[in-house]
C-alpha cells in the first residue's frame, strides 16, 4: 500500500496539493494514471493540468503501515498542514524566509 502527495504549481483555484492511496506496492503507475488524465485520475488533476498548472509527484509513502487511514489523516489536517509536507512548497518557503 502507498500514499502520495501531488503538488499543483501554480495553484488551481484553491488546490496546492492532492494526496492520494492506491494498493499498489509503489505509486508510479497510480501516478501517471492521474498524469494522464485517463478515466482513473481525479477530477482536480485533470482540472488543474488543462488550466495551464504542473502537478509534480512531491512525496510517497510506501509500506503496509501506509493505508487508507493514514491517507485520511493526511487530508483531515487540511491544507497547511499538507504543505509543511511537501518537500518542494517547503524548499520555497525557507528560500524566501532565509
């Protein structure tokens, strides 16, 4: 099982992030179905890439201990919260606050 985190730069609308869960051992392939925009990705990717934004594979998380659970944890913390885990919007964060 595994958990991603896609980062949307720049935003679309309200959307910086998506986090995502597949059963798969890795989420490559989960990955580029969202990339494809093929009938398994998510409505907000899709939306997103057709309004000009690049969506970038920021984090995963890989192992059984990573499951739906974890997945709904990582959304019910909200959208801050989800940033201060992704490793690209905190690269600019500390660039910008030295």
């Amino acid at each position: 099982m595994s958990v991603y985190l896609l980062c949307i730069t720049p935003p679309y609308k309200h959307a910086r992030h998506y986090v995502g869960w597949t059963e798969e051992r890795t989420v490559d392939h989960r990955v580029n179905q969202h990339l494809s925009g093929g009938c398994k990705a998510t409505p907000l990717v899709i939306a997103a890439l057709m309004a000009g934004s690049r969506v970038t594979l920021a984090r995963r998380w890989e192992g059984d201990e990573f499951d739906r659970t974890f997945e709904r944890r990582l959304k019910e913390r909200g959208g801050k919260a989800r940033a201060r885990r992704c490793p690209l919007c905190g690269a600019k964060r500390r660039k910008a606050n030295p």
